[in-house]
C-alpha cells in the first residue's frame, strides 16, 4: 500500500525559504570581511647594520595568511618614499627612491603565510633611520614601523705630540669614519677615565663622523695612557697608547729645555719628512699610472653602439657613437638582446681574446656605468652589475664613483673625469679604468674570463638636464697598435 506524496506549493515554498538564505548570504559576508582583517607586526627592537653591508627588515601577518596578491610597500617618512614596492605579483620599481634603485631585494620564500623581509644592500649613513612596512588588501590595509640603526667603526686611533702646555706635555688623538657620533675617551694604565683638556667630534663630507681630543700629561700624573673610541651601537671600541719617558718633561735645566727643543723638532720634522716622502711616493704612482694609461692607448680599437640591444628609451646617433636617456620609450621591437627595464646597451663588438681600449666622454653627466659585460648575461629585469653575474663596470651616483664589487668598492677621486678610459687585457684577466682629465688610474678588476665580452654603457635615468646629456664614445689619437682584440 503506497502512502500519500506530499504536495509542494512554488509560493509558499519561496516564501518560506527567503529569510534563511538572506541570513545565510549575511553570515557569509560578515565571515569573509572578518577573515580580511590582519595586523601587521614588525621585530620589537631596531636593526642594525654595518656601513658597506646588508640590512634584512621582516614584516608578517597576523593571523598567518597568504600576501601573494596583497600590496606591500616599504617607505621612509612619507607614502611616496618608496623605498620597495610589490603590486600585483611582482617587483614595481617605477615609484622606487633613486637611492635604493638597485640595492633592494624582496625576500618572499614564506610569503605564502605572510611573512616577508626587504633586503638592502650596500649600507649607507643615510639609510639609517624609521621605515615603514605597509600589507594592503581588496578591503583594507594595515602598517607597521620599523628602525635601522646604522653603525660603522672607524680608524685604529692616532695619537700625537704636539709640545708643551701649562708645565706638561700635550698630546692629541685623533680618529676618523666612525658612524654614528663615536664616544671618545682616556684612559689611565689601570682603565681608569682621565679628564680630557679638549673634545671635539664633527662630521665629515661623506656622512661619518671624526673625533679629536687632547689631554695634557704632566710628570706628576700618570705618563702611560690610552686613547680609546668606541662605537656605542656596536660596543665595539679601537685602542691605541702613549708612554712619554720623564726626562721629556720640562724642568728649570738647560739640557732638559734643550730636550724639549729636540721633542718639540721632532714633533714637526716627522710628520713633514712622513708628507715629503707621501708627495713623492704619490707622484711616482701618478707617474706609472700615467705610463700604464698610455700603453692602454696603443691598443685603441674602434668601438659602435648595437642598436638591437638598447632599451627602447634610449636613443643612439645615426653613427652609433652617442646614447643618451630620453624621456619616453621608442617602439622597437622586442628581442631577447635588448635590455628592458634597465636603461643599457652594449657595444656592437665583441671580444674574446687580446687587448682593446676605447674612451667615453661623460661630461657632466650625475649617472653612468661603464665597463664590459659577457654576452651571456640576463638582460630583463633590472640588471646586478658585479663580477659575479658578468658585469665588470665603475659607476658614479649622486656624486660618488665607485667599482662594482660586491660589496662595492668607493673610489677616491681628486678631479672629476669627463672622460674614462677603458683597458680589456683578456689573457691577462684585467678591465682596467683611468681617468683621461688628470691621467689617473682609478681601479682594476682582475679574474678569469670565458667567452666573448661587450663594451657596456648604463646612460642613466633622465630625472635631469646632466642626466639628458649623452654619453659619447670618442675617438682615441692614432699610435702603432699592438695586439688588439680579435
């Protein structure tokens, strides 16, 4: 016997089920907004890192989720400062700081449960300083502050007679490329704190600081002593010492005053002997950097532009000789030679054996590379230009020249060059660089190369009117040449 089959009425059906599912569809999306809520967390105490290496700055999400589609920006004080930025699954270095452009590296092996680091590389004075970490989402963003505290040490202490004072004896020390402001002080032979008769710390030109402080020794006080500086964020200290002998303390007796005369002479003849010596050994390396620029030259080969390498923004002169950075990107095709994002492009020639030398004139251009690169290297994306990935090249930003080790090596320029020479001995394993203006050697890298290297030439970013000029190679003059690269 069958029972009855219930019947069903489309309207009442309807009616009845409506409440139920606006609740369900309310539920759902009080659930989902809830589950876009996160905090931002960053380490409870500052980081610190040395002047020339790296920093890592961690930031996670809490509670742990994915920040693979998430926005996450790292600036200084302002939202436009960026100094690293991550929008829609990859690196956006267009809005990027000019002094962070490439030295910054998201690290995002765990970004999956939110958690990422910004790696910077190649430590100045003026990173030092508060950052922010800010994670945003379809529906909200949240923040988090972090401090690097940037610390170097200095020179090993030099300590200095420099004659008599108040019946005693005054010595200086003095010590220099401490960052931050260093702690200087004396000290007795038992590390006991002596009184200093002057202090002085100021700032140098590059950012660090020196210190400079006196105390006058008498014979009655202690004749030993140390002069100690120290770094108080590293707690880290350099130390050097004094020991004056008592017949060098002024008495009422003529051979005593003649001794002092004889401290007094040599207090001023050693340190003049010790500059003569430095200006003659100084001209002689002058000299043989000027002979070796000049055997460079013998080697002089006739270097061109490759047009199918350069970044669309770039535009070269009909001879292949001039580059420089324009303001909008040209349409050119895209191949896998040209550089893109990075503003570069390479010598139509190659090398792979022999010598060659070619100049550029740079002129008063704030931002270049030059040097050789392999054939071979990565040429999308932005460019790490160091031996280790097949760039061999010295670059000048923001008025600082340095060689592209790594970490980078500064170097010390006395004129400005408008023009760089530069000197490929490939058997040798050598790039050699001079400067053309004052005839001096700037810097040698020396390794093992494989394969065929390019001329490579970086016309920088064209944010001014130095930065629009070109970059021009020139003609070197006519000499007998020897064995040229093939």
């Amino acid at each position: 016997m069958m029972g009855k089959v219930p019947s069903f009425y489309p309207g009442s059906t309807v009616s009845s089920a409506l409440p139920g599912y606006v609740a369900l569809c309310l539920t759902l999306q009080v659930h989902r907004l809830e589950s876009a809520h996160f905090t931002v967390a960053g380490p409870d105490h500052p980081v610190t890192a040395s002047l020339g290496g790296e920093a890592v700055l961690p930031c996670h999400l809490s509670p742990r989720m994915s920040a693979e589609n998430m926005e996450l920006r790292w600036f200084r004080s302002e939202f436009s400062a960026v100094v690293h930025l991550y929008r829609d699954g990859q690196d956006q270095y267009g809005e990027q700081m000019l002094e962070y452009q490439g030295r910054t590296e998201l690290l995002k092996d765990d970004i999956t449960n939110g958690s990422v680091s910004l790696r910077i590389r190649d430590i100045r004075p003026s990173d030092d300083g508060q950052y922010k970490c800010r994670f945003r989402s379809s529906f909200t963003y949240e923040e988090a502050f972090l401090e690097l505290q940037v610390a170097g040490l200095g020179s090993d202490p030099v300590i200095s007679v420099e004659g008599h004072q108040d019946g005693g004896i005054r010595v200086v020390c003095r010590s220099a490329g401490w960052y931050p402001e260093p702690e200087a002080q004396w000290r007795d032979i038992q590390g006991q704190l002596l009184p200093s008769d002057t202090e002085n710390i100021s700032p140098e030109a590059n950012g660090l600081f020196q210190t400079e402080i006196a105390i006058v020794i008498t014979e009655e006080s202690n004749q030993k002593v140390s002069c100690c500086v120290r770094n108080l964020l590293l707690n880290q200290e350099r130390e050097s010492a004094i020991s004056i002998a008592e017949l060098f303390f002024p008495r009422v007796n003529r051979w005593r005053v003649a001794l002092g005369v004889i401290l007094v002479l040599l207090a001023v003849l050693i340190p003049l002997a010790s500059y003569c010596f430095w200006r003659q050994h100084r001209a002689k390396d002058k000299l043989q950097a000027e002979l070796r620029w000049r055997r460079a030259q013998l080697y002089a080969v006739d270097v061109t532009l490759d047009p199918d390498t350069a970044n669309p923004k770039l535009i070269l002169s009909e001879d292949q000789k001039r580059v420089r950075c324009g303001d909008t990107c040209q349409d050119l095709p895209n191949n896998p030679k040209r550089f893109d994002p990075c503003p570069s492009v390479l010598g139509a020639e190659g090398f792979a054996g022999g010598r060659c030398y070619w100049e550029v004139e740079v002129g008063d251009k704030t931002r270049w590379d030059l040097g050789v690169c392999r054939e071979s290297v990565s040429r999308k994306g932005w460019v790490t230009a160091t031996p280790e990935d097949g760039f061999w090249a010295v670059w000048l930003r923001d008025g600082e020249y340095k060689a592209l080790t790594y970490p980078s090596t500064s170097l010390p320029v006395s004129v400005r060059p408008r023009r760089v020479g530069i000197f490929l001995d490939y058997e040798a394993g050598e790039v050699s660089f001079y400067n053309v203006t004052d005839r001096s050697h700037l810097f040698t890298f020396t390794g093992t190369f494989s394969g065929t290297l390019h001329p490579y030439f970086y016309a920088g970013v064209n944010t001014s009117g130095t930065n629009a000029a070109p970059l021009i190679i020139c003609p070197v003059p006519a000499q007998t040449g020897g064995n040229l690269c093939p």
